[in-house]
C-alpha cells in the first residue's frame, strides 16, 4: 500500500472509532434498553421484547407529545420557510444597509435555544388585566387589547406559542440560506428573462422559486430535525405546559427516565425519536449521495 | 528563572493535590433555602477552615431537576460527596436498595442522634437495621398561607374546612383578588395541593393506606377529592403554568393573592422577602395531621473525600447546625432537644404539632411512594388541572397503583 493510504487511513481511523463507539455504538445500547425490563435507578436486563413500547403507545402523555410534535413541525417548517423567504427576497432587492439588516435578522440563530426559552417566556406571559406585562401589555398600550390571549398558558395555543419563539430564532438562518440561493443564480437568466419582458412577479415565479428548490430541501431537512427532536426551548420556555400542552416526547423521555427511573420506557420514547428523524433524514442522505454519484 | 517557573508549578499542583474539598449536592437556590444551606457551611469552615465547599446546586422547587443530574451522575460513578434526598421511600428506594450508599450507624450511635430524634422519623431513615442518612430538618407540607391584610380588610377569617374555603374565595374573588396563587410550571405543584386535599377527604389513615392497598383508589372519597379539588382550581391565579411555587408565593408578598396552599418553605421565602404580614392554618380538612416529609444527607459509596463527609454529617446532626439551618429554611428541626422560644413564630407553632399530631407521609416530597409512582401521579393531576375529568383521571390513578403492584380489588 501507499504510504498516504495508509496515511490517510491513519487519519480518519480515531474518529471513526469514536464514532462507531459513542454514536452507533450507544444507539445500539438504547435500543436494547428498550427491550428490558429496567424500571428502577438498578439495572435489570431481564428482555421483554416490545412491551415498553407497546405501554407507552397507550400512555396520554405519549400521546399528546406526538400530536404536538406534528403540530409544532408542520407550523414551524410553513412558518420559518415562508418568512425566510420572503426576508431574503426584501433583502435582495438592493436595500440600503443590507449588511445591517442580515445581521440582525440573523442574529437570533447565535442565542441559544435555552435564552431563546426564557425570554420569550416572559414576552408571553399571559398575565392579563392590571397584572399584563410583555406582548399582552404592549398589545394592550396600542390599543389592540382583544388580542390579549393566555398563550402558552391557553391549552388551546399551548405548543403554538413555543412555535413563535422557535421561528423567531430560525427564520433568519432560513433567510441567509435563501439569500445565498438567490445570489448564486446567474444573471444571465435575469437578464434572458427581462428580454423576454417577463416582469417582476413572473421573474419570481419562473426563474427564482424553481432554481431555490434544493435551498428549499435543505431548509426542510435542517428545521425538520431539531423541530422533531426539540428539548430546550419548550423545558426553559413552558416545561411540560398545562394538561401536557406544550408536551414534546424528548420532555417525556426526561421525565419518565430521569424523574421516574423508568429507564427502558424511557429509551423505547429515544429510539422512536431517532427513527422519526431518520424518517427525514435518510432520503435526503440517499438523494444527495446519488446525485454526487452522478457528478 | 526557569528553576523558579518549575518550583511554582511544583507549589501550585500540590495544592491543588492537597487542598481538602467537599462537594454537597442540593437543589438549595431560592431565597431562604439558600441562606440556611449558607449557615451550615458556615459552621462548617468554622470548625474546619482548611476544606474548600463546593456548593453543587441545580434549581428547581422539589429537586424536580437535581435528581437527573443527580441520577446520572451516581450512575456513571461520579457521585457527589454527599446529597440532599427526601428521607423515606426516595431514599431507601433509589438509592439504598439499590446499593449506593453507605451506612451510617455508628455516627449515630458516637453522636447518640437516636435518643434526641423521634422514632417516626428514625424509621424512614433507617432499613435492614441500620441508619442511612441524616435528616436536617422536618418540613410541613399541608399548610395554607394567607395575606393577613387582604383578610383583615375585608373582615374575613381564614378558611378551616372546605366549605369556609369555598366561601372565603368567592367572597375575595368578588373584590378582585385571586383567592388561591397557584404555580404550576414544574409540574409538581399542582400535585402538592392534591395530595393536602386527599389527606383532608380520607384523613390520616384512610391517605396513608393509599400507598400500601389498605384504601382503594377507586375510593368515593377520591372522587370526592378530584371533585374538589377541580373547584378549587376555579379561584387560582390564570397564569399559574407560568409560575414557579416561589412565583407564586410573590403573589401573596404583593397582595395579589390571598392564600396558597404549600409547604414551609414557603415561610422562608416571606422572610427572605422581608414580608411577615402572612398568617397559616391547615390546609382545610386536615386538622390535627402532619404531612411531613424530611431533607436529609447521606453518605454515597465511593464519595472522594469521606472523612469530610462524616464531619459535614457531624454539622447537621448537631444542636447548632439544626438551629441556624432551621431558623433561615422554615422548618423545624429533626432533633427535640432544640429550645423552641428561639424559633420564630410559625416554627414554634410547628414545632408543638410535630410532637402531638398524627404525622403522615408526604407523596410529591418523596416519602410515601416511590419515584415512579410519584412521577405518574404528578402527570395525571398535572393533565386533570387542564382537564379536569374526575372519571378518567381516578380510573388513571388506580390503574397506576395497579403498575405498582398494588392490587385496587
């Protein structure tokens, strides 16, 4: 062998290790965990086969956790998505201080999700009345006091007030990944375009939405991922909520687990996270292998 | 120069080598808890000056989040010197049974701790014949705080059954002040109350065979209960899932709120917020019964620096460690041999009942139930605070002591 092949196997070989070890290695180790009988804080590997999850399919607060995750993904993607978008095509058309205005739209993304949580925990405090502070109290000062609402605290808004703390931290990181879509387009089609004396609207609707499609793609499968495997923001935001309406099923694994001991049930909940991701994830993987293959 | 670059590395790595630690582990951050924990080290450094404390808090009201880091840190071998836990089912459950910890009876047999503190709480410390931990303190959970100006202004007195309860709060609702402040944030809160209007639905025997078969939870009286209880939820502040128990105990500071149901600690908080206008029954129906529950130490097999664990045990086990804590945190102390004029007034009223009352096993603080069946039960009250569904919500609890293995026929 050559001495940089064995070099470059050299190379990748630690982490490789490390990967298999404490990625796929542990993965493994969850999914048997799962099929135990390991209820207290003291190991007991005698195998029940899928009864943990057989049980939590029947538990309410499962329940409720996985209707809030479809919930909270679908308005998430739809709402990040669209108003990313639209930033990036305000942004695009020659504003002055565009340097500026990136920068704030971009900054949420660099707080984290556990400040993001508590201050917007605060900004929707439901206090109404004389006791109104942030959102409810400034909608209040404008004179559009009908709009008072309960928020998170409302088990009918519950997860949907997580989603507006969770878009205002993400749009502006889907805004910068439009931005960079939009610039990356020749201006030869623009320019092809205007010949043809197609206007504005039809530039847009032609030319730039089709070629942003992969842009589109990527957004999904970013969003996608840390929306269905969310912790952070809804334990620092709301916690479980009331009536478990802003329940998510990585709150419930952390609960059942690390609260109740229940350690199996609480590895079954992380192995059916892993595979909603994988759901997303892995034709997205297969999709942009092949097309490297094709290149 | 070189020589002397080496010879403070030398000076400086022996004392890092050297330099005596402790680490105490404890969910210990708000207002009161805070200083009595602060008292205690106090003594602590007093008597040995040379030992650094680390003070290991994660906040959070019940420890709801100190006992994951704590779990897995006992789990991956990494236990802290020593830590809080609720003395009974939480200790002997999760961590002696399961072989964490270490015994502690011959501290008590050199301090003589068993012949100064009551048998009632010597029990729930004790399994297989020996000691396993040190309870610092006692703490009452079934208390009901008011504002006494609120109350004096408006002539009214406070509530000592359910019926007075529900005719106080309509009356103080009608002047615009939330009757009850409630936080539910951390889930457990709402479960606290439960459990206060359990014990005065069943009283103390009927509560206490709960949590070994000897009531069925499919009880009329636990549906009596639920169905008070969800009453109850009608006077309590619209905003409670956005509190925290401490938050909702500045409701009553600022006169917003006019009583809450919670335990002792709370009187820490008021102090802590220099606030003294507050006054206490019983929470309603529970005249003459004391729901206890204990903070204790222990001491972890494997801990790193067990010579300074047993001293730091010392400390709370003495007479002075139990008055200075005591005094900031609102409870009472675990020993009888404390004078109880130096108390302030509501520790001294506490203090009287802990010797004459019929004393009964909190839930949510981890002494009647083990942790599993302490989570379950929080996330059905905390789901029936939403929707309150008596039906359902009993038939969840019985199925839960069914899981439990105790048998509901």
């Amino acid at each position: 062998m050559k001495t940089d092949r064995i070099l470059s196997i050299l190379f990748i070989l630690p982490s490789f290790i490390l990967v298999g070890i404490f990625i796929y290695g542990f993965i493994g180790w969850t999914g048997w965990v799962s099929m135990v009988n390991w209820r207290d804080v003291f190991p007991d590997f005698t195998f029940v086969g899928l009864r943990n999850y057989a049980r939590l399919f029947q538990h309410f607060r499962f329940v409720i956790s996985m209707k809030n995750t479809l919930v909270f993904t679908v308005l998430f993607l739809l709402s990040s998505i669209s108003i990313g978008l639209l930033l990036a095509i305000l942004l695009d058309r020659k504003v002055r201080f565009e340097g500026f205005f990136r920068t704030v739209y971009l900054f949420p993304m660099a707080v984290s999700f556990v400040v993001t949580g508590v201050v917007w925990r605060w900004i929707l405090n439901p206090g109404t009345g004389g006791e109104s502070v942030g959102l409810n109290w400034m909608l209040e000062k404008i004179g559009l006091g009908f709009l008072k609402s309960g928020w998170y605290t409302d088990p009918n808004i519950g997860i949907k007030a997580v989603v507006i703390a969770a878009v205002w931290q993400m749009s502006g990181y889907v805004m910068a990944l439009y931005l960079a879509g939009i610039r990356s387009i020749p201006t030869e089609l623009y320019e092809a375009a205007q010949l043809d004396g197609a206007n504005v609207f039809q530039l847009y609707k032609h030319i730039v939405l089709p070629l942003l499609r992969p842009v589109t793609l990527s957004a999904v499968i970013i969003l996608g991922h840390i929306s269905l495997k969310i912790f952070d923001l809804v334990f620092a935001m709301t916690g479980s909520g009331i009536g478990f309406s802003c329940d998510v099923p990585a709150l419930f694994m952390y609960d059942t687990t690390f609260r109740g001991n229940y350690f199996s049930q609480g590895a079954a909940i992380a192995v059916i996270l892993l595979l909603c991701v994988a759901v997303l994830i892995v034709p997205y993987l297969t999709y942009s292998i092949r097309t490297e293959v094709r290149r | 120069m070189w020589r002397k670059v080496a010879l403070i590395i030398a000076v400086v790595s022996a004392m890092v080598v050297f330099a005596s630690k402790i680490e105490i582990f404890s969910w210990w951050t708000a207002g009161g808890e805070a200083e009595g924990l602060q008292e205690l080290f106090n003594i602590y450094s007093k008597l040995y000056p040379g030992v650094e404390i680390i003070n290991a808090t994660v906040a959070g009201g019940a420890g709801a989040q100190a006992k994951a880091v704590l779990k897995t840190r006992m789990l991956g071998g990494d236990p802290p010197d020593t830590f809080q836990v609720h003395a009974g089912h939480e200790l002997i459950d999760t961590w002696v049974k399961t072989g964490f910890m270490e015994p502690i009876t011959f501290l008590y047999k050199e301090e003589g701790w068993d012949k100064v503190m009551p048998k009632g709480i010597l029990d729930i410390v004790s399994y297989n014949g020996e000691y396993w931990s040190v309870p610092v303190n006692i703490h009452r959970a079934n208390v009901l705080w008011y504002n006494k100006k609120i109350f004096e202004k408006y002539g009214l007195k406070p509530p000592k059954t359910f019926e007075e309860f529900f005719q106080v709060a309509e009356i103080l609702k009608s002047h615009g002040i939330i009757p009850l402040a409630l936080g539910t944030k951390d889930g457990w809160e709402a479960a606290h109350v439960f459990e206060t209007v359990l014990i005065g639905k069943l009283g103390a025997e009927g509560y206490k065979g709960l949590w070994n078969g000897k009531t069925k939870w499919s009880d009329p009286r636990v549906t009596d209960a639920l169905e008070t209880f969800a009453k109850m939820l009608r006077y309590v502040n619209s905003d409670h899932a956005a509190r925290t128990w401490d938050e909702a105990c500045a409701l009553i500071v600022e006169g917003r709120a006019a009583m809450n149901i919670m335990g002792d600690w709370a009187v820490g908080y008021f102090y802590a917020k220099n606030f003294y206008d507050f006054g206490w029954v019983l929470a309603p129906g529970n005249e003459g019964i004391f729901d206890a529950l204990s903070d204790s130490f222990g001491l972890p097999k494997g801990a790193k620096n067990r010579e300074n664990v047993i001293n730091f045990l010392r400390v709370l086990g003495s007479k002075e460690g139990q008055l200075a804590f005591n005094i900031k945190k609102g409870s009472i102390p675990a020993r009888t041999d404390i004078d109880r004029n130096l108390f302030p007034e509501y520790q001294r009223s506490a203090m009287e009942d802990w010797l004459k009352h019929e004393i009964v096993p909190s839930v949510m603080h981890g002494a009647a139930a083990s942790e599993s069946w302490v989570t379950e039960f929080k996330d059905v009250i905390s789901l029936f605070v939403a929707r309150p569904d008596v039906k359902t919500t009993q038939r969840a609890l019985v199925s839960i002591a069914i899981a439990q293995g105790v048998p509901q026929q």
